[in-house]
C-alpha cells in the first residue's frame, strides 16, 4: 500500500484520543526543558553543554507544537502549511537530539553534526518543495538520520555510559515499532497509537540526555 494511501476521516473519539496525546506530550515538553536547562547551568555551565541541551530543548517542543498543531487545527488553506511544518519539525528534532549528545561530550565529533543537520535541512527542502512526492524518500531519511549515529559516530557512543546506551537502543526500538503503526493509515487509532509510540521514546531519550548531562557532569567534577 502506498505511504500517501491514508485515511483523511477520523472519528471523533480518534481525534479526541490523538489531542489528549499531543497536551499531554506538549505540556510536559514545556515544563521539562527549563528544568534541564537550568539543571544545565547548575551542573555543566560549560557553553558546549549549554548550547546543547538548549537546542535539544527547542527543537523537542518543536517537534510536538508542530505536530499538536497539525493534528488538531483544522483551518481551511492551512492544513498543507501545517503538514509541511510537522514533517520537518521530526528532522530538526533528530539533529538536536544528536546535538545534544555531541555537545556534552565535548563536541569532538561535530562532522557528525554537521552531517545531520545538512541531511535534516535536505529533508526539510524535500518536504516543502515537493510535499507530495518521494514520501518513501523522506519517510527513509528519518530513519536513516535517527541509526546515522550508529555508522558515523562511534567515538561519540564510546563517551556514554551503559545506562545512556541502553536508553538509546531502547528509545529507538521504540520509534521503530511505532512506525508499524504509522504505516497502517486504515488501522483505527493508528495516529494515536503512532504518537504514543512517538511520545514515549521522546521521553526515554530525554532521559538519556538528562543522564548523560549528569554523569558527564560527575566525571569533570
């Protein structure tokens, strides 16, 4: 079945289920990073660190405010705006994410940075020039964006604790077998199910971060 093959009617207790979903994530993105920001600046006042977990932050309620607003405004002509905003905010996302983690270890591995974000910006230009087309093309670069780590960034890993890379494993299975859900567009309450998925390896990896700030802060200490 084709990725564009997806139902455009859902019911009301979908679409009420799929909101309580994007509150609920949005809210807790909102609260959480100005924790971890200023936790941050307690334990790692370093400016690497700073920047970091800063764009980490920003780029995480990104993520969820595109995808609440997306997902739950209906506003004639806007729908298409909203789309584009969604699928490139997950692009951005992936980057921060690995931003973050560069960063804390002491921003020795910034290629792999500069890798993610060129693809998460060539991601973004196929989502706004040619929205409708090469679905299978963008839907593959989340993927490959969120494993490039994997191939390109071993010294990077080998920085991390056996905690953080347990959360890492963890969180990306989890998005992994969410998009099982994603993919199956007849399935009722596949876009709730999907951005449980989304939403819990979110937080899985924003443990991850949050304990690797941590531990990194103990061994510099």
């Amino acid at each position: 079945m084709s990725i564009t093959m997806r139902r455009t009617v859902y019911s009301r207790s979908e679409r009420l289920s799929d909101a309580g979903v994007h509150v609920l994530g949005t809210v807790l993105a909102v609260a959480a990073v100005p924790v971890l920001i200023t936790l941050t600046a307690f334990l790692r006042p370093q400016t690497a660190a700073l920047v970091g977990i800063g764009v980490y932050g920003a780029t995480l309620i990104a993520m969820l405010v595109c995808s609440a607003l997306y997902n739950m405004v209906s506003i004639p002509g806007w729908n298409a705006i909203l789309r584009r905003l969604d699928h490139s905010a997950i692009y951005i996302k992936i980057a921060g994410t690995y931003t973050a983690f560069v960063m804390l270890s002491g921003a020795t591995e910034v290629p792999v940075i500069i890798l993610l974000w060129t693809a998460a910006l060539a991601g973004i230009a196929l989502r706004v020039l040619a929205p409708n087309r090469f679905e299978w093309v963008g839907f593959g670069l989340y993927i490959a964006m969120g494993w490039m780590g994997l191939v390109v960034g071993w010294p990077l890993f080998a920085t991390m604790s056996a905690p953080v890379l347990t959360m890492i494993g963890v969180g990306g299975g989890i998005y992994m077998i969410g998009t099982l859900f994603y993919l199956r567009h007849r399935m009722p309450f596949h876009r709730t199910i999907w951005h449980v998925f989304v939403l819990t390896a979110s937080g899985v990896f924003f443990a991850a971060v949050t304990t690797h700030m941590v531990v990194g802060a103990h061994s510099t200490g």
